[in-house]
C-alpha cells in the first residue's frame, strides 16, 4: 500500500502530459469500447493479424488506452463517490446495481491488465525500452491506485460487519489500519481531501458506535468478571480511558447494590450479622474493583485518584447503612459491646483493602466515632444509675462475690481463683459496680483505634468519683457537706450507721480505685494481660507505669483519699466533741494539772485513752475487712490518728490559753501533755499505724509546749522525768486498756505507776534538775 501511495504523484503527472500531446486522439480510440455489444475477443482478433510494425503500434496504443481508461475510471470514481455514499444509504435497490458497475470496471481493468502482460515488451526493440520502462512503472502505479480505491470502498463494510457480529478485537485492528492509512495519505497527501475527510467521519462514527456497544455490555449486570475487564480495555483502546474507568466503577457498583436487594438488617439486638454481610459486599466489589482497576489501568495518577475517591465514598455509604440499622440503636441503649462488635467487624473487613493500596479504616473510625461515644455515655450512665440505685438500698456489709454474681457478664475470662480480684469482700453495690465496670471495658478494641481510650478512663473516673460522693453522703454527719457534691446530690443514700458499715464505705472504694478498676483498664493498654493473669498486683504495678493509667490512678487514689478524710474527721470530731459541742481537748486539762498536785493519776489524758480504743477497735474491724490487704487498714487507721493530732496542732484556741492564756504551763501540766504525746506515739507505732508525719507533728506540738513552758523561766528539760518513765506509763494503759493489765507477783498492781509521783519519778525529776 505504500508503494502504491508513493507512486501515485508520477502517475498524475504521466495523465498530464499524455493527455496534453495525444488527448483528441485518445478520445476517438475509445469510441469501440462505448457499445454494448462490444466483443473483446473478436475485437483483439482482427487487429493482431497485423505485421510488427503495426503490432508495435497496436501495443503503444493499448498502453495509452490503459492508462487513458484508468483516468477516466478514477474520474468516475472521484465524482460520483459521495453521490453514491448518499444515494446507497436512500435507495438500497441501486446496491445490487452499483456492486454490478464495480465487477465490470473490474473485469475491464483485469482484461486490460491480461492484454498489457500477455504481450512480450521485452521482444520489442531496443529504441522502444524506455518507453516499455515507463509504462511498467505507471501499470504498477495504476494497480496501487486500484487496490487503495478498492480499501476505501469496502473499508466502511467491512467494519460495518465486524460491528454487527460483535467482533470486537478485529475491530479495534481495522480501526487501527484506518488511522494509519489516514495518517499516510495526510503525510503524503496521497488522498483527495473530501475523500480522506470521508475517510475520517467514517472510522470516527464507527469507533463511536463501537464505543456505546462495549459501554452499554458494561453497564448489564449479568456482565462480570472476564467479559467485563475485556469490554473496558476495548473502550481503553478506542482512546476514551476515563469513560473507561468511570464504567468500570459504576459496574461494581451496580453489582453490588443488586445483590445488596436480597441484604435485610439482621434481627439480632447489635446487628452483627447484618454487618458482616453488607461489609463484605461493599468491600469485597472495591476489592475487585481496584484489581481490575489496575490490571487495566496501571497506576495512573488520574485513574488511581478517582478510584480512592470512588472507594471512599463508597465506605462512607456503608458507614451510614451501619449506623442506620445497627449501630443507631445500640448506641442509644447504651450497648458499647454490641457498637464495639459491628465497628470490629467493619474494621475487619475494610482493613483488607490496606493490600490493595486503599486505607479506609480512618474514614470508617471517623464515622462511627459518634455513635460509639453516644453508646460510650449512655453506658456509663447506666452504670452510674444502676450503682445509686443499689446505693440507695444497700446495708453497707462487706461479702464476697457469689458464684451466680461471678458467672454473670463476661467475667469467664479472668479466673476466679482465691487470687483473683473478685475474692475482694464490697457491699453489694460495690460488687454491682465492679461486675458493670469489667463488662463495660469487655470487647472495646476500637476504643484505642478511635483514640477513646482516654475518653472512656475519664468517663469512667467520673462515675467512679460520683459513686464516692455517694459514700460520703452514707456517712453520719455529712450532710452538710451534700451541697459540694453537685452530680449525687439528689441521690438517696442509706446512711452507715455502725463503724463497721463505715470502714466498709472505705473498704468498697480502697478496693475498686486501687486493684479492682486499673485491672478492668488494663484492657485498654497494650500490656498481655495473659502473661501475668496469675498475679494481680503485679500486673497492677506494671499497668501503672503506663503514663495515662498512671495518672488516671492517681486520680482514683485522690477520690478515695477524699473519702477517707471525710470518715477521719468526722470520728476526730467525735472524739473531741461532746454532742452540745463542748470540746475535751482544752489547754485546761494540762493548765489545771500543777492545781490538784494531790489527786495526780499519771495516765494519759481521757481522749487520747478514747482515740487509743477506737483505733483498737477499728484495727480489729479492719482485720476482717481487709484480710489480705492490711495495707487499707493501716494507712486508714494511720490517717485517723493524723487528724486528731493535727487538729490540736491547728487548735489556736488551745494554744492561745497556752501560750498567752491568765496562768502559765505548769510543770505537771507540761509532764502530762508530754505523756499524752508519747503515749500517740507508742501506741501508733505499737499499731504500725505510725508516720513520719505524725512524729513530725508531734515534735512540732512538744517544741511549742516546752516553748510556752519556758517563758515562766523554768527549764522544761529539768521538769521532764526520763523516757523510761513515759514509756512505762504508756506501755500499762495499753496494756490496760486493751484488756490486758500488768500483773507484778500474780498480783494485779492497781495504782503503779499511775497512783502519785513515785519516788523513782521524783528521783528522775531531780537527776534531770542536776543534770
């Protein structure tokens, strides 16, 4: 085809000059040819029975008849092509008689060409080669001519056919051998204009026909897998990618919403079933969608785009499905296990797509954030109602868990072995509120990918710190203090009466701030619970070197530290209080000492005896209650004796009769208020209830008295008896008052070393005056 386009310049300018010396000529030796019964046999037979001379001239003349008759073919053929494009496509009768023209201009040239090539040139004479020469390369010009008329006529047909019979890759390749054809004859203008024009309208209304075929095979939902990718690579092919790639994303998506018709909601309460199916649906028809996407396609930043765009918004409306029959109304009952379970499965499946290049899960965790913190508070508010609820009734008696109570929940996955958390003794709304804690913090992964975590510890310190307000208010005495406590405020509490209901106030809330709920979080850390199941401090230890739970426990330990200042004050009160709101820890009880030198009893002071057997008595109360974990009762016991001799620290009244009061500190007085101090000490230490602070505070109290005490100019040391005579003192009421007396020969010594100022004091007084 080439060559034939190559050579079709020279022949033209051949037709020029024979047509310019012999063209009348020409005409006339036609005339033959123009009737119908023209007989080519008979016609070659009468003039071949010439001699060579005329043969030779018979031949040039054939030569210039052939050439002559081509031009006037190509004439023909240029003239009347778009009349016949027009008139075949309005009268379909004229086909039979247009394909019957074009046989007969094929039979005439195929005649001519047998004639010109049964003829032996090469026999002729030397002086006639190069015109014999010249007319070889016009006849192969002229054939050229011919089969490229020839393509352009049965082009169109042929992929008129190729279209109907829906052979598509055959297609697509006479598409190609057109544009290049089309490309050739613009390079070498080898084409007349309106004919490469026709050329063109016909390729491009065809490839456009072609085009809407594969996009409507594309658009069938009964089209899928290989049929589908096969139909937009076609379209690909035609030039029209981004057509292309739209279909190929929109016949995903159909295909799933088709099968999405037979998707009810699941009937289950959290929706989990319903979940699972429509995500694997929805993510499964992306999956496949960006494989097809990028066998086809490649990695085109255009294509790649507008699939991550696609897939997106596909993700969002299934988030939105989800939200609309599952998670709306788990969220709304505050069911945080039933949202956490629909949020893990969507998780699950979207996270496959992360292969595949396609990162949905933000888009997923964005969405569904809201109504799993919608679920997030309306559980703690059922957790916080349900412990006021139980507060209201309870009788403050510490018991351990029972069975039924343990099994209930999701609590068969921490053992319940005698060195679990669960063998802890709480009332019964302290067993009701850990049960709903542990619960609460059972299968909420996504917490953490949703970055909740934080939200749910601070949730939860909330309810906590509103149930220890609740706990104080079940303390005697204060309800003046109710109005401080905004969020319980309105809540009814049944009131500890006993002191063993009230350490249980402080057992239940010792327990829950620090085992019981770092054991809950633990399953929003990172830390493999599993490995230390078997050992609940130590994983509690190593939970709190987790910085947010550090801190969260920390603010745990201040809501019960609260707690314990309130039961601490409110018994140091009642130690120095009488009910008409008298106080028995005055500066008189020491000033009127050296008044009754007579009547001397060396014993400590009565409240101080007092604060010795409450302290006694709750110890024993405090054994039971916090078996195991004496630690509770000690720092409770220790913070107790704290307040007592802090308020005699911050007493100004007291100190101001002291220091500044009508009559000085005697020196019985000061032996008394010294005895008193010693005896706070020895029995806090004897206790293990005793603290750096406490001696600290003692000092502080003893440097003041023996400061007041100097100002009369006396030396208190000279005043003080020796240690041993304290200690001796002390250790007896102890002993007496915790109901063992010392005994001295089998018999009980009734007035030693209390009875008068012995000798042996006396002997001490004054070795400390010549000291």
């Amino acid at each position: 085809m080439a060559t034939l386009k190559s050579s079709s310049s020279s022949l033209s300018r051949s037709r020029v000059m024979k047509k310019e010396s012999n063209g009348p000529k020409v005409e006339e030796g036609l005339n033959p040819f123009k009737y119908d019964k023209f007989d080519p046999d008979a016609y070659v037979h009468n003039n071949c029975s010439l001699n060579d001379r005329e043969i030779k001239q018979l031949c040039s003349y054939l030569v210039d008849l052939k050439k002559a008759s081509a031009e006037e073919m190509r004439r023909s053929v240029y003239a009347n092509y778009a009349a016949f494009i027009r008139t075949s496509k309005e009268i379909s009768d004229l086909e039979g008689e247009l394909s019957s023209i074009r046989n007969l201009l094929s039979t005439q040239a195929a005649l001519i060409h047998g004639l010109a090539e049964g003829v032996n040139i090469d026999s002729l004479s030397i002086s006639s080669s190069d015109g014999l020469s010249k007319d070889a390369i016009s006849n192969s010009e002229y054939r050229e001519t011919s089969d490229l008329d020839k393509w352009l006529v049965e082009f169109p047909d042929l992929l008129d056919v190729l279209l109907a019979e829906r052979r598509v890759d055959e297609a697509l390749s006479a598409f190609d051998e057109g544009e290049r054809v089309v490309f050739e004859a613009k390079e070498r203008k080898s084409l007349n204009p309106s004919v490469l024009l026709s050329l063109q309208n016909s390729i491009t209304e065809r490839r456009q026909k072609l085009a809407d075929q594969l996009a409507e095979a594309a658009c069938q939902p009964s089209t899928r897998g290989a049929e589908l990718r096969a139909s937009i690579s076609a379209l690909k092919r035609l030039g029209d990618g981004p057509r292309a790639h739209s279909l190929l994303l929109n016949a995903h998506l159909q295909r799933y919403q088709y099968n999405m018709q037979n998707l009810r909601s699941s009937s289950t309460s959290y929706g989990g079933a319903y979940t699972a199916a429509l995500a694997q649906l929805v993510f499964s028809a992306v999956a496949q969608a960006a494989s097809d996407s990028l066998s086809i396609f490649g990695e085109e930043p255009a294509y790649t785009s507008e699939l991550v765009m696609w897939a997106t918004k596909q993700t969002e409306a299934f988030a939105l499905l989800v939200k609309r029959h599952a998670l709306a109304s788990s969220a709304a009952a505050g069911g945080l296990r039933a949202a956490a379970e629909c949020v893990q499965i969507a998780l699950g499946h979207c996270s496959l797509l992360e292969a595949r290049g396609l990162a949905l899960c933000p888009v997923l965790l964005k969405l569904f954030r809201p109504s799993v913190e919608q679920a997030l508070d309306a559980n703690l508010k059922r957790i916080s109602e349900s412990t006021s609820a139980l507060a209201a009734a309870d009788d403050w008696l510490l018991t351990y868990p029972t069975v039924a109570n343990r099994q209930t929940g999701r609590l068969s996955s921490i053992s319940v072995g005698n060195t679990t958390a669960f063998q802890h003794k709480l009332t019964s709304s302290a067993h009701r509120f850990n049960l709903m804690v542990q619960d609460f913090f059972e299968d909420v992964g996504p917490l953490l990918s949703m970055q909740l975590g934080g939200q749910a510890l601070e949730g939860l310190f909330q309810v906590f710190n509103s149930y220890v307000n609740m706990l104080v208010k079940a303390l005697p005495g204060s309800m003046e203090e109710e109005a401080s406590f905004d969020d319980s405020g309105n809540s009814i509490v049944r009131m500890a009466e006993s002191e063993a209901q009230q350490i249980a106030l402080v057992a239940n809330a010792s327990f829950l701030a620090d085992e019981l709920l770092p054991l809950a979080a633990m399953k929003l850390s990172t830390i493999n619970q599993a490995a230390n199941k078997d050992d609940n401090r130590r994983t509690s230890d190593r939970q709190n070197r987790h910085p947010e739970q550090r801190e969260w426990k920390r603010r745990l330990a201040g809501s019960v530290d609260r707690l314990k200042d309130t039961f601490c004050r409110q018994h140091a009160l009642d130690l120095i209080f009488t009910e008409e709101g008298d106080s028995h820890l005055t500066a008189d009880m020491y000033i009127n000492k050296d008044g009754n030198v007579d009547e001397v009893e060396w014993l400590p002071s009565l409240i101080f005896q007092e604060l010795f057997v409450k302290l006694n008595r709750m110890s024993n109360i405090a054994a039971d209650m916090f078996g195991g974990r004496e630690r509770f009762a000690t720092l409770l016991l220790m913070r107790l004796t704290e307040t007592v001799i802090l308020w005699l620290s911050g007493d100004q009244t007291f100190w101001d009769d002291i220091e500044e009061g009508p009559r000085p500190l005697g020196p019985l007085g000061l032996q008394q208020f010294y005895l008193d101090m010693k005896f706070v000490v020895s029995f806090a230490s004897q206790g293990r209830y005793s603290s750096r602070n406490l001696q600290r505070i003692v000092n502080e109290i003893l440097s003041k008295a023996m400061s007041a005490f100097s100002t009369t100019g006396l030396d208190p040391y000279s005043e003080l008896p020796e240690d041993e005579w304290f200690n001796e003192i002390c250790q007896d009421a102890m002993e007496r008052l915790s109901g063992k007396p010392k005994e001295i020969n089998g018999e009980r010594e009734v007035n030693s070393p209390t009875a008068s100022v012995s000798a042996q004091s006396i002997s001490s007084v004054r070795s400390h005056n010549s000291s």
